[in-house]
C-alpha cells in the first residue's frame, strides 16, 4: 500500500469509527443534532420568527416550526444571497449551490463553515473506509471522478456559486491529487464534447481502478465519447497533445499543456486493444484492473447500470462491483451505503436530522401538513415508504425535499434507506428534476410562439429512453412543421427555466423529447375510463406530468401521429 493509500485509509477509518458510533444510538444522536443546530441558531431571524430558544425536545420543534419549501424562505434566501446576515443561520455562508427551483428559478443552497467541518466531511470519508475495506486496490492505481465547476458565477454580494464536490476537487490536498487522473480545470471546460473529450484524455492512459461520478448516465457518456473520439485520443496520447478540434478555451488548453507528456506505448496499446474489439474501444480493455464504480445505483437511474457490463466486461468474465453513490442532492447527503449489494444506506445522522410521514398520509391530506403523523429516524419500519424532510446546518428547517424513501434495514440502530422517486408533481429521469409548474410554463410559452393552443397535455417519463413523452391533444389539424416548432419551443423553454433539464440535454444524458399528437377526445376518453375503472368523477384529476409511461399498445390505438426533433 503507497504513503497516499494509508494516509487515506488512516483518515476515512477514524471517521468511519465515529459514524458508527453515532448509529448505535440513532435516537439520542438525532435528538443532539437537532438540539444543536437550534441552540446554534436561536438569535438568527429565522430562530426567533419561530421561537427557537424555548425548544427542548422534538416534538417542540414540530410544533412551533413549520413545514418548508423552498418557495417558503425564498425572500430570506434571495435576502442572504444579497449579503444579509443572521437570518437562518448565525454562521455567514462561504459560497451557495445551485439547483434547479420548481417553478424555473434557480434555488441558492447556502454552505456555511459547518458544511465544511468533520462531521459532513466524515460522510464521503466513512463511504470510503468501507469501499476501501472490500475493494483494498482502489488507491493502487489512478482515481477518475466526474466533478461540476467550483464556481458558476456570483451573487449580488459576491460570494461564489457552483458545485461543493468541485469545490473539494479543486482544493484536494497535494498528496491526494497525485491520485487523481483528471486536473481540476478539465472540469471548467464549457463545450460538453470538449469536456468530455478532455476525461477520456488524461483518463484512458492511466492505471485507473477507481471510477466515481454520482450519475451513472455520466460513466455511460464516458465510455461512448472514448469511443466515438478513440482515434484522435490514441493520436494525442501518442504525442503529448490535446486536439485542436475540440473547443476548449485558450486558458484551460494553455494550464493542461503542462500535464501533457507524449506516451507511445500506451497509445500502442490502446490501438491494439481497439482493434481486438473491431475497432471499439472499452474500459474493459483499457482499464484492467478497475476495482471498482461508485455511483447511483436505484431510484429512476438504475436501469443505466444494465449497460455497463458491454463496456466494462465485453467477454463477460470480470463484472466490476458497483457501490451507490448515496441518497444525495444539492440540500443534502442522505445516506452513506456501506456495501456494494443493491443501493440502500444508513442516513447521515450525525450531520442533518430527518422526519419522515407515509405516502397516504400526505395524498389523504395534502393541503394540511398538521394532520401528517411525523416519525423520527428511531421510529420508522422497515419495508415501508416515507416522505422524507431534512434540517440542515445550512438553514433549511423541516424542509420538504419532496422525495420518496423506502426503510430496507439498519445499521446498529441507524435506518437503512432507498431513494425511490420524486413525490408530488415532479419526475426525474437522470438529474433534471423536471417540475409539473416548468411543464405548464414550456407548453404555454411554446403555444404562444407557435400560435396552437393544445386542449389537453400529458408528459411521460420514458426512463428506458432516457427522454420525455409529450402527449398533446390539439383539436385541431396542425401542420407537420408547426409541430415540430411546438415541440422544439417546449425542449428550449425547459432549458431556459430548469438549469438541471438543460446540462441534462447539453450533455446527452437526456435525449430530445417526443411528441405524440393524440386524436380529438383523447382526453375525455382518458377521463371516463378511470371514473368506470372506481374513481369517483372529482377525484379523476388531470395528471399532467408522471413518472409512469404507458404501454405502446395501449396508447395505439388513440395516437395520431409521433413527432421527433431533427
């Protein structure tokens, strides 16, 4: 084992240690985390709005603190954005992420000094430890991780927004980047093919055996754009260079120039190993000695991992153990999986506290989150669903993420969790977290410009496909060219409104989407079936987006006519 490997190991194990010993007591650590952060921030605004200061228990805390979205706290987040201080937290942010809002505008996560501290650095650090105990060659070779820019931009007062693992990246330790195959400012490149084609650069002539993105679509897009650009990424690693067809700006191409160095052998060996595949290049081939993938596994990205064993075990005799990433998103991390089986891991209690409430429970009713039965970590059943709500250090209090879970065991006494989807009017396919309000907006906005009204509309989320289906009732007959400027309007207004759906289709991870003009009385059609199937008439309400793709059978017969983009 390398100085780098046991100064990684000595370090993730001491965190792992302590994690574990907050799981022992799942309870009384749940019960000191919240008490700690609503002490912390008893004098900020948001702390006396809600009387933080006479909290002693949890059911204290439910009862004087409401419920949240983000729309909720909007106007002290933009005010904090702004520069404002002491309004959620007592701590002034270091920098904000960003993630898409459901109604189009961008929501600013702030990351305070806490963010940064032991017990949120434990989480990655514990997740490696056991990686580490299964997988012992992890550090023998290179390490290749897919990380967004550090900064994107800046707000009103100046502070930095971006991406909290690029921030990481980028300000790795000496020691610890000399394992990394890919130089941090690979990552600011702007052209996704130019980004893209920079991994695969510095990544293909490495000994890699550790390969780590959260989304599993991005190590799919990888193993395609190596192979698409196989040729001139052989001829550039042969001579030390960084093609010049790729859009790269002048600066970022200039900083990795020094990371360059000519290796013909490994450009030989890369050519011989293409030529065995019949001129397709696959990490199978060229990274032999890959221990191991971490990355989503479960939820509405699983199926990408059936595609794995074609690129990382062709012959099918080394399938590569894939460990999940983790229940993970721009307010929180939720979990930490501590083995490669399946996608389950143990909730991060000691860094965020969480209640959760059964799925009928919030149908049964909606609009009156007081009559919701709350349950705390030491309180929730294996084998059933939940909602999911978070409290954060970063000033997020009994936040509604609007996420599914499923309890599928424990570790100690610590809750064992599965992300399963997105909850009420929304549906995520690879990472855009398409809201039912974005939806609304593209169709109505694509309507205008095209001047087609549609009657009734339907989005379905064809995960196979990675795409959505746009089933649209007009009532009227439009032309083929309209069409497609109807559909095109809605593709470029979702990029327009949703930051997540736009690196989603920028990057290919999402394909275009698909129209399906359905015949007149489609809708109505629709509508009686489901009050004959047992719905009573005001309950069979217009779902107008959903996780859920109908049957090409079962549509057929009402389908007009399929329009794609060009």
């Amino acid at each position: 084992m390398s100085l780098t490997s046991k100064i990684i190991a000595f370090a993730n194990g001491r965190a792992a240690k302590r994690f574990e010993a907050a799981s022992r007591a799942a309870g009384d650590t749940q019960r000191a985390k919240l008490m700690s952060m609503v002490q912390a921030n008893a004098g900020t605004e948001y702390g006396k709005r809600h009387d933080f200061a006479s909290i002693r228990t949890v059911a204290d805390y439910q009862q004087r603190v409401p419920l949240i979205t983000y729309n909720d706290i909007k106007d002290d987040m933009e005010r904090v954005t702004d520069g404002a201080k002491n309004v959620l937290t007592a701590e002034d942010p270091v920098m904000f992420a960003q993630t898409s809002g459901t109604t189009g505008t961008p929501k600013f996560i702030p990351v305070t000094p806490t963010d940064r501290g032991r017990e949120h650095r434990d989480v990655m650090r514990t997740w490696l430890s056991h990686a580490q105990r299964k997988h012992t060659e992890i550090y023998s070779g290179k390490v290749v991780s897919l990380v967004s820019p550090a900064v994107e931009g800046h707000t009103s007062c100046g502070l930095p927004y971006g991406s909290t693992s690029g921030h990481i990246y980028r300000n790795l330790p000496r020691i610890i980047t000399r394992v990394y195959a890919v130089p941090y400012d690979v990552f600011e490149i702007a052209d996704y093919n130019g980004k893209y084609y920079a991994i695969m650069r510095f990544s293909l002539p490495q000994d890699t055996h550790f390969l780590t993105t959260a989304n599993p679509s991005s190590v799919l897009k990888m193993c395609e754009k190596a192979n698409e650009f196989g040729e001139e990424i052989i001829r550039d690693v042969r001579d030390g260079t960084l093609s010049e067809k790729m859009d790269i700006e002048p600066e970022i191409r200039a900083k990795l120039a020094g990371h360059l160095r000519p290796d013909p052998a490994r450009a030989k060996a890369l050519e011989q190993a293409r030529s065995k595949r019949d001129g397709v290049l696959r990490p199978g081939d060229y990274w032999p000695d890959l221990s191991l993938i971490g990355c989503w596994k479960g939820g509405t990205v699983g199926h990408y991992l059936e595609k794995f064993g074609q690129w990382f075990d062709p012959d099918g005799r080394r399938p590569i153990p894939t460990r999940d990433w983790g229940y993970l998103s721009s307010e929180a991390r939720g979990s930490i999986p501590l083995a490669d089986e399946g996608s389950k891991g143990a909730l991060t209690i000691a860094s965020n506290f969480f209640e959760f409430v059964e799925p009928d429970a919030v149908t049964e009713h909606s609009d009156d989150p007081t009559k919701w039965p709350f349950r705390t970590a030491d309180q929730v059943e294996v084998g059933k669903e939940y909602y999911i709500f978070v409290t954060t250090t970063s000033g997020l209090y009994r936040y509604d993420i609007n996420d599914v879970i499923r309890v599928e065991g424990h570790y100690h006494e610590n809750p064992e969790i599965v992300f399963l989807r997105k909850g009420r009017g929304m549906t995520n396919i690879t990472g855009e977290k398409l809201s039912v309000n974005q939806l609304i907006s593209a169709v109505e906005n694509a309507a205008r410009d095209t001047g087609v009204l549609p009657q009734h509309f339907k989005a379905e989320a064809d995960a196979e496909r990675s795409r959505y289906v746009l089933r649209t009732e007009f009532g009227v007959t439009v032309d083929a060219g309209t069409l497609r400027r109807f559909l095109e309007g809605v593709d470029d207004h979702l990029k327009g409104i949703n930051i997540e759906y736009k690196a989603k289709r920028d990057s290919q991870r999402l394909h275009a989407p698909v129209l399906h003009v359905m015949k007149e009385g489609w809708y109505e059609r629709q509508r009686r079936e489901q009050v004959t199937g047992g719905k009573r008439a005001f309950q069979s309400k217009t779902e107008l987006l959903t996780a859920d793709k109908l049957q090409t059978m079962d549509i057929r017969p009402e389908l007009d006519d399929v329009v794609e983009m060009d």
